[in-house]
C-alpha cells in the first residue's frame, strides 16, 4: 500500500480534499521522504518454492574469433502451489 505522505483533514468546501503533500503520493512520497522499502520491485516474493538443479556452462566457440558461453539449470516448483519463476 502506498499512503498519502500528509493529508489535510479540513475540508475547505464540501466534496474537495487539499493533499498537503501534492505529488509526493506513492512511489514519490517515499523517494522524497528517503523511505526504503521492505521489498524492493522484483524482490521475488511468491507463495511456492524452487529448486534450483544440474546448472551447467559451456564455452562456444564463436564466429571472429568471439567467446560464447551458455547456461542451463533445471529448475523444479518444489512447493504446493502453482506459481512461475524466472531464473537470473
């Protein structure tokens, strides 16, 4: 959830808010204020597991005398839920 940083709790007329902090709302409200977050985007949080397995590298030979390498790893949802990983 991404609160408003300060609120004005006086409604000047009715149906109109004043938002004290203008466009410090969500994401700006926490650079500006220096608030680190708990888990940054792409943390990787799920509601199963993986195990990672058999990783293995290989160098190529490649065209001009260039260096390629590959990688592989087996990867498993070891938990009880469906859920998607993308291994980095």
């Amino acid at each position: 959830d991404s609160p408003a940083v300060a609120t004005a709790a006086v409604d000047p007329r009715p149906g109109e808010a004043i938002y004290s902090e203008g466009f410090n709302v969500g994401h700006r409200g926490f650079t500006d204020n220096a608030v680190e977050p708990q888990f940054p985007f792409g943390y990787g949080l799920s509601y199963t597991s993986f195990v990672y397995s058999e990783f293995r590298t290989e160098l190529l030979s490649g065209v001009d005398c260039e260096t390629r390498a590959t990688a592989s790893v087996q990867l498993r949802n070891s938990g009880t839920r469906a859920g998607a990983e993308v291994p980095q």
